[in-house]
C-alpha cells in the first residue's frame, strides 16, 4: 500500500508538470485556434538559459531570466512567424509550427551537444520521509510551483482585461475584433505566457531524479500533449486535469512495470498515448472540450 501511495504521489506530482506544459498548448489554442507543436523548442529554449546562467547570476535570478527568455522566444514566433500566415488555414499554421520547432530544437541540441546541463536548483537529491513513503523535495516543488501557476494564470484569465479579451477572441474572433480586442495583442501575450510556462516545467523536469538538461528533454512537451488532447485543447481546467491524469497514468505504468512485462517494455512511455486514445474514442472532444456542432 505504501509502494501505490508513493507511486501515486510522485505521479501527482508529474502530472502538475505536464499541465503546465498542457496549459500552454491550450492557452495558444484559444487565442489563436492553432495547435502549437514548437512548445517543445521553448520548453528546451528556457531550460538552456536557466542553466548557462545559474552560475554566474545564481539559481532564481538565472531562473527568471530563463522564464523571460522563453516567454520572448514565444513572442518573437508569433510577432516574426505567425502573425505573417494570419488569415491562412489553421493546419497550415500547424505546420508552420512544426518548422519553427525543428529550426529551434536544431540550433538548441547543437548548442547543447552531448552535454547534460544542471539548472543548480537548490533541492538537490534531498528526500522527505513520511513513514514508509519517500518523496523527493524536487516533486513537492514542482506540485506547489505548478498549483501556485495555474491558479494565477486561472484567475487572470477570469479577471483581468486580457483574459477577458482572451475569452471573447476564443468565442468568436470577428465579433471580438469588432468589439474593439486587438487580436495580434492576444496572441502575442498567448505565445509569450506559454512560452513562460514551458520554461518552469523544463526545470522540473530536468532536476532530481532525472539527471539534467539534455537534448532529449524537449521530448517531453510531447508527453503533455496527450494531456492537452484528452482534456480538451479549448479546456483550462482539461489541461489541469489531462496533465494530473496523464502524471499518474505514467508513473504507475512505469511503477508496477515488473508485473506488466506481458505487455513488453516501455508501458510507462505509451500508456498516456492509450488513455487518449481510449478517451478520445468516447469523447472525441476530450474530457472537457468543446462539442461543436453543425446545421445539416
């Protein structure tokens, strides 16, 4: 029982990783109607500056300047890049994406090299021993860093002039620009709040237990994505809850492997693929997406 509570708690944890990365697949989603398939690349662009920084400027100052070199980075796409495709269909704009992301790994995983890079976060390999469980301090950060995130970002989206703008240009884009809501200001604080957000899920995922900052650490935007997917793309709270599901699903595949092996290896990297799958064959708009209909 002990072995489920801490598989479950660091499940938990990894999970509130993943919805912060989700949310930035969401927050994009909404203002721009475009799945954003290069927040891989600023995932890996905020954790490169985060850790080339932190012994010079020290852990938090290098942090922030990675969270803001990323949410730059994000700016820059949408203001040089996106906002170029306006008006052009969103799978195009999709694909768009994808270029940009390959450009940006590209030049990011030259950089990096063979190199595993630490952020010099200041939990270590410390554990907290609760009885019979133990728990990295690494994945209480990141549960605490991740709910304090979401519930800002939640509230700014439900109170303030931008998430307002944000809400009215998801609900209809013509009839907010009519109103008054400049678009291109939205998206371009979509992709910048995004790109922030991907910048403290790559420090948690690159912190104890794993070993660094590495090139295949973009890899993981790719696991949230199921998170987003399964949630809903046009969902908040689908990306709260998406990323928890998807946490927890991995990390007890990835915990009670030895009694899978039937199912061969590496359940713990496909299982949240089959729990979107499987979700999505029921609810083909995710758990909390949008159900669009049309007159026939």
């Amino acid at each position: 029982m002990s072995t489920f509570a801490e598989i479950l708690l660091n499940g938990v944890s990894l999970g509130s990783v993943y919805a912060l990365i989700a949310l930035g697949f969401v927050v994009i989603f909404r203002a721009t109607e475009v799945v954003n398939f290069a927040h891989a690349s600023l995932l890996l662009a905020g954790g490169y500056v985060t850790a080339t920084l932190h012994d010079d400027l020290g852990f938090w100052p290098a942090l922030l300047v990675g969270i803001a070199g990323a949410a730059v980075v994000g700016a820059a796409v949408e203001f040089l890049v996106m906002r170029r495709y306006r008006g052009a269909d969103h799978s195009v704009l999709a694909i768009v994406t994808i270029g940009v992301d390959i450009l940006l790994t590209t030049e990011l995983t030259r950089r990096i090299g063979t190199d595993v890079l630490a952020l010099g976060d200041p939990w270590g390999d410390a554990v907290l021993a609760l009885g019979p469980i133990s728990l990295a301090h690494t994945r209480i950060a990141a549960f605490v860093a991740a709910a304090l995130l979401i519930t800002t970002f939640l509230l700014a989206f439900r109170y303030t002039s931008w998430g307002v703008a944000m809400r009215a240009a998801a609900e209809s884009a013509e009839t907010a620009a009519l109103m008054g809501v400049r678009l291109g200001r939205v998206s371009l604080g979509a992709w910048a709040v995004a790109g922030g957000l991907a910048a403290v899920a790559a420090l948690f995922l690159t912190v104890f237990p794993t070993p660094g900052l590495e090139r295949a650490t973009s890899l993981a935007a790719l696991k949230a994505f199921p998170a987003a997917i399964l949630g809903g793309l046009d969902s908040t709270t689908g990306a709260l809850v998406g990323g928890l599901l998807v946490g927890v699903t991995e990390s007890l595949a990835t915990g009670y492997q030895s009694d899978l092996t039937f199912l061969g290896r590496g359940l713990g990297d496909l299982a949240p693929y089959l729990v979107m799958v499987a979700i999505l064959l029921i609810r083909p708009a995710g758990l909390f997406g949008t159900k669009e209909l049309a007159r026939v």
